[in-house]
C-alpha cells in the first residue's frame, strides 16, 4: 500500500476531517424530513451490526397525519444497497408506527400503520445500508406516492477515502531521551477499524538509531469519540502496548462495533537516540491490519543550542548620538530560545559582547519562558543582564542562576539593546552570546550605524609661513532630517594652523535647518556655530570665504578639519560635562530596564573613572583633508626630484605635473629657467627667496645658506664668496631668469640634462 507523508497539526485535522456536517432538511407543506446526522463511511461500510445507526425522521407539520395504509418509497443511489438483514417484508419498524411491504437492493416501501398529530408526531426510519461501489455523498430520496408527506432528497452519509488519517499536535525539537508531541490516530467513517472482534494491531515504526522509550505502557493510550462508548474496546483486557528497540506495536479488539467515529489518542512516548543518530527530522512509520499507511513526522532531532532571530526590523543610529530619546540608542528586538529543551545549563557563565566601538548602556528584556528557578518563580532575566553594566564597556558578562528549574520546554526570551557609539566610526552593530551556559548566538546585526554628517570639500596646496590662504567652500550634509540638533554647536577644528580671523559665511543651500548667526565664531583654529531649529528636511550647510594662516613650523602634508561638536556628538568626554547629564540633565537617565542613578551629591551617574557611562574620548564625527603643505617648514625639507622638459611649460616635482609661466630654454649651452620654479626645484620655499627690484638682485636662503646673483651679472656670491658663471642672469617676457646648474650645485643641489629627451633633471 502506497504510504503519504502527512504533517497535520490538531487544529488542521479538527477543521478537515472531522468537521460536523449540518442535518439536512427540507420545510414543505405537510411534513418536515431530517436526517439526524450524517455519517462519515468507508467505501465498503456495512451498517448491519450497528446498534445505533442514524434515522430519517418525517415530522408532522402543517397537518395532522390521519390516513393509516398510505405507502411512500425511500430509494437509494446507484453503489448503494438497503439491508437485507434488517429490512425484511412485513417487519414492524419504528414502535409499529410503520410497515416494510418491500425492499429491494435501491428501493424500500413502507406502510403508514399509525396516525401522528401535526408539530408533535414523527415517523422515524433508521438508515440500515451497505455502500458498494459509491463514491461521494450518498443521498434518498422520499417518494411520496399515495400518502400526504413530503418528497425530495436527503444527504444520509459521505463515503471517505482511507480507513484513517494519523497526526501531530506539533512538531517539537528534541533531545536524547525527550518526549514528542501528542499523537492522534482517526478513523475516517464509521467502522473504518472495526474488523468483526478480531485482534488486530498497530505498529508505529522509528528510523533506524532511535528507539521508543521502555517505559511506554497502555497508559500512554487514551480513546475518544465512539471508542469510548461501553463495551466497544475493554482497555483492561483487550489493549496492549508494547516498545521494542524502534517498533511501538498497539494490540487491540473491539467487542462491539462504535456507533461514532473513534480516536487513538497517543501521548507522552519518548524517543532514545544512540550516538550515530543523525540531526533533523524523525519520520514514523504507521502500518497494521485495518489502518492507513502512512509516514508522519513526529519530532526534530536538534543538538544542544540557541536559536537567534530578530523580531523587527534592523535600525539604523547616528553615530555618537546620546539623547534622552531612546530611539536614539536602540536596537532591533532579538528573540533568543533553546533549540533542544534543556540546553542552557544553569550556574553557568553567558557572555555578551558587540564591537569595541560600541558601549552598552542597557537591556530591555521582555517575554522569558521556562526560565524557572528550583521553586517555579520565574527568574528576572533583565537583572541578570544589568549586574555587569556600567556603561563603559562593549561586554556584559553574567551567570544563569545555579538553581535554575529542568524543564521539557525549551527557554526563550527576549531582549533589545540600548547602545552608544563611537561618533568617528560607521558600520553594523553586531552582538555575540556565548559561554559556558550554552547560550550560543554567533554575531547578529541589530543595527545599524551612520555618521549624522557628510562633510566635502577640495583640498588646496598652501605654504607655510603665509597668511589669508583661501581654503574651498565646506559642504557638510545632514544623514538624516534632525541630524544637527537644536541650541547645540557645530565645531569645525584645525588639525594645523589657524583659521584667518574673519567671519565666514554660513549659507543653508538645502532644507530648513536654521543657524544662529550671531553664533558664528572664528578662535584661532576652531569654527563655531549654533543651530537655532533642527530641521525637518534633511539640509546642507556651505561654509565659504575660510582662510588659512600657517607659520614656518607646519610639517608638510595635509591639513585637516575635525568636523563634530555637541550638535553632532553628545557621547563625547566634554571636558567637566558628563555625557548622561547634558543628555538628561537632573533625571534618572533610564535605558529598558537598565536605570542610571542622578545624585546632586555625585552627579557622575555611577562614575568609576575618566571615562564615563556611555562615553567616548572623541569629539567629531568625520575628518576632512583641506589643505595640503607643499613647502615644508625650515629644516625639515624633502627634495623631491623636479623634471624640466625644454620648451614646454609642464613640468613635474615627484609624480605631481605641474604649469609654470615661462618654458625653459638652452642659450650658449646653458639652461634658463624662470627664478620661482629653480627655487622650488632645489627645495628652497616661497619666503626664504628674496628680491631687490631696486638692484635687481635674487637672493636664496638654504639650510643656512645665502646665495645672490644680479641681472647682467656673471657673478654668484655664496656666504659672501664670489663664484664665477659663463652665463648672466637675464629677464625673459617680465621673468628673471637664471642659469639652473650654477644656481642649484651652490645651494647643495644636482643637475642633469638628458640630451635624448631633453629633460633637465634637479634633486
């Protein structure tokens, strides 16, 4: 027999299986037909023997029933046939009321014999019938002939399909030894198992490497519907169960026929796995002498573990945002449940941890089940997690009570973070349980983390020792609307130099957010300004007309701008300010289920050192070249090599390519260039090169150096000495010129000239 694999859960089965049926009726004139129920049967169903079948009943309704020896007819459908052994010619049915005067296999007439008043009498037929070769709903027809009743026709049964169906309230993980769900076994029709008094069996059959459980018994059986009708099964006497290795066999016999449809009803069986058992699911196998075959899955075979999953959807933080809102600082819900009963072992550690960028502030721990200690009171998970947090950390550590209750069912809970974030970094926020307790979570997003600004602008080569160098417009672009908060300052640091001591302009080009404008304030290296209402569109900020002033000091490289300030981070150090204080001021700062205590004695909110609750030492959000030193401030110059081509303006220093104002050219074998760009050839900066229009002299300052050459003359005076040249400094289109070899070897330079390419090369 071809076996189906059937999952079905009880409430499944209650809705397509065993369904009532409404009684059919028909109101007429004169009587009111009603079969009492319908009868769920097997395609070989035989209602003989029963007891207690169900009735055509004909009411009186509109009138009295006073004619005696009328007739009227019940006819079946084709497949199905009266009863021979109860409907015989002449035999008095219903109390005498009515006469058999024939019967054929389809065809059944009877007799009127006695009178019934309208609204109180009734005729009743019992339905005696065998099914042969019928399918579907088995309907008979009321033929009145010469009598007043009424006709038509009337659903008496519905032929099934199997002989049972077998199902699982649900499908359970388990471990070695655990206990599956309850099991039903349903006939389908009426007498489906009945099989005449016969012993018969039922065996349920395991994979190979599990077995049933020893202690399995008679008691584990329980019967419902017609099985429990007196004298139908003699529980004591006539049923048996017996485990052996991975056969349940159920042995049983009915002493008389049910006249409903009956249950098996299996519960509490055990399952023992060996260790070659493999994860996943246990399919049984259902087989015996009148059931249906079939596979069902009973049980999930899981190894000790925990399940993660999160119960939303992942949000994303501003990075470095700590206000009294705490949506500012939540993540997603994760719900967190044992895969196999039993596996978090109590006494045990469990170890949280997230990543170093993040500090934990607190836990909101919602819906714990089965987390019980020795006495059943349910242990406070939430205080287990906040006995590590400070606030200071990325971990949280704890251990589960030592008394913590054996269960069958499998723990769980759930629980949501509150989270504070470096403001310089960006990236998911994952957590991680593990331990000894084995509470296992590998990493799990919940959430995410963006910086609230986006900070452009264009980097400009400046020098050192100059004043007023104009630096480009600086873009910064909130993430979100409400980035920048309101009565909070915005700050734009130097990390070199100074900014010029002139007011900028500060321009909203997009969105509404607004600047207090008599806020804006240059100090040496640091711009401020304050917001005066946030926005409700994200906005951008244009901060034009900076400039910059270096000394002599400043390295080469770049020069950035530490954008941040308390309209941006609030999880800063702030020097003597705490963190929790500016965000909640004189309240108990409250993160779930996790309370930071104010005291005006001691308003450190639990301070333990410099750093406090949910603090970072970083003050700014993004960092942004704006300028880059290309002289490099006395004593620490870097030669880099310069490429000259002759006749061609372009040239390089390094791999930069460069424009000058005049080409280089040869005269009377030596090369003429332009004096700014020998200088910066031979590492010498804009300042230390200084000239006399009035004697028309250039004068070079080096490392301690000083070289003069005048125009006209072929004399070089290096530390007052007098070097001969064979070729004069000249002017060319406004340029002075100079000969580059004298100049560059005088100062400590080299030169060479490649005649292929015709390249000068100074270093």
């Amino acid at each position: 027999m071809n076996k189906t694999l059937k999952v079905m859960t009880s409430a499944a089965l209650l809705a397509g299986v065993v369904a009532p049926v409404a009684v059919t009726t028909v109101d007429a004139a004169n009587t009111k037909n009603i079969v009492d129920k319908v009868l769920y049967v097997a395609d070989d169903y035989d209602a003989t023997d029963l007891n207690n079948p169900n009735n055509l009943i004909i009411r009186a309704d509109d009138m009295d029933i006073t004619t005696t020896g009328d007739t009227f007819r019940l006819s079946l459908p084709s497949g199905v046939n009266w009863s021979d052994g109860y409907f015989t010619e002449g035999k008095l049915i219903d109390k005498d009321q009515l006469t058999v005067v024939s019967r054929t296999d389809r065809d059944l007439e009877l007799r009127i014999e006695k009178k019934i008043a309208k609204n109180a009498g009734e005729y009743k037929v019992p339905l005696y019938f065998e099914v042969d070769g019928a399918e579907g709903d088995i309907k008979v027809t009321v033929d009145p002939r010469d009598s007043v009743l009424s006709g038509g026709q009337y659903t008496i049964a519905v032929i099934g399909g199997g002989k049972t169906t077998a199902s699982i309230a649900s499908v359970k993980t388990i471990k070695d030894g655990g206990q599956i769900d309850d099991m039903r076994i349903d006939e389908t029709s009426l007498g489906a198992l009945y099989n005449g008094g016969a012993k018969q069996k039922i065996t349920l059959t395991l994979p190979s490497n599990f077995n049933w459980d020893k202690s399995i018994s008679p008691s584990n059986i329980s019967l419902g519907g017609g099985f429990t009708e007196a004298g139908v099964i003699d529980v004591k006497n006539d049923l048996t169960v017996t485990p052996k290795d991975n056969k349940l066999t159920i042995e049983f016999k009915f002493s008389k026929q049910a006249s409903k449809i009956g249950t098996f009803y299996i519960k509490g069986l055990k399952i023992d796995a060996d260790k070659r058992a493999e994860f996943g699911e246990i399919e049984v196998d259902l087989d015996g002498d009148k059931v249906s075959s079939a596979t069902i899955v009973v049980a999930k075979y899981g190894d000790f573990g925990t399940d993660a999953s999160l119960k939303g959807d992942v949000p994303t933080l501003l990075a470095g945002r700590l206000t009294d809102d705490k949506k500012d600082v939540e993540t997603v819900e994760v719900l967190v449940k044992e895969t196999v009963a039993g596996s978090w072992l109590p006494g045990r550690s469990v170890d949280v941890e997230f990543p170093t960028w993040v500090k934990v502030l607190g836990v909101d721990v919602s819906d714990a089940k089965n987390i019980k200690d020795k006495d059943g009171n349910n242990a406070k998970v939430e205080d287990l997690f906040n006995s590590d947090i400070e606030g200071k950390s990325n971990e949280i550590s704890f251990d589960l009570p030592s008394d913590l209750k054996d269960t069958d069912s499998k723990r769980e809970f759930k629980v949501k973070f509150y989270v504070s974030t470096k403001a310089d970094t960006e990236g998911d926020v994952t957590v991680k349980i593990s331990g000894r307790a084995g509470i296992e979570v590998a990493e799990t997003v919940v959430a995410k983390v963006v910086a609230p600004v986006k900070v452009e602008t264009e980097k400009v080569d400046v020098r050192t020792g100059i004043k007023e160098q104009p630096l480009k417009d600086i873009v910064i672009t909130e993430a979100v609307k409400g980035a920048l908060l309101d009565d909070k300052t915005v700050q734009l640091k130097l990390s070199n130099g100074e900014f010029t001591d002139k007011k900028p302009k500060i321009t909203v080009s997009e969105g509404n957010v607004k600047i207090k404008e008599d806020s804006i304030n240059v100090d040496g290296g640091v711009l401020t300004f304050e917001i005066d209402g946030e926005s409700t569109r994200a906005s951008k900020i244009v901060v034009s007309g900076l400039a910059l002033d270096l000394n002599r000091s400043v390295p080469e490289g770049e020069v950035t701008v530490e954008v941040g300030g308390d309209a941006i981070v609030q999880n800063s150090t702030f020097g003597d300010d705490w963190a929790l204080y500016k965000a909640f001021g004189k309240n108990d700062a409250k993160f779930g289920d996790t309370t930071f205590k104010y005291d005006a004695k001691d308003p450190e909110y639990d301070l333990s050192g410099k750093v406090d609750a949910g603090e970072f030492d970083r003050d700014y959000v993004v960092k942004k070249a704006v300028a880059t030193v290309v002289t490099p401030a006395d004593g620490n110059a870097t030669v880099v090599p310069a490429t000259f081509t002759i006749g061609s303006t372009t040239y390089k220093v390094g791999e930069v390519e460069k424009t000058m104002d005049v080409a280089p050219f040869v005269e009377a074998g030596r090369t003429f260039m332009p004096v700014r760009y020998v200088a910066e050839a031979i590492g010498i900066s804009q300042d230390n090169i200084l000239w006399d229009q009035a004697t028309q002299t250039a004068t070079f300052i080096k490392a301690g150096n000083v070289a003069q050459l005048k125009v006209g003359s072929k004399t070089l005076t290096v530390n007052g000495a007098n070097i001969s040249m064979d070729s004069a400094a000249k002017v060319k289109d406004g340029r002075t010129v100079i000969p580059v070899r004298f100049v560059a070897q005088a100062l400590g330079a080299s030169v060479n000239y490649d005649e292929a390419n015709k390249t000068v090369t100074v270093k």
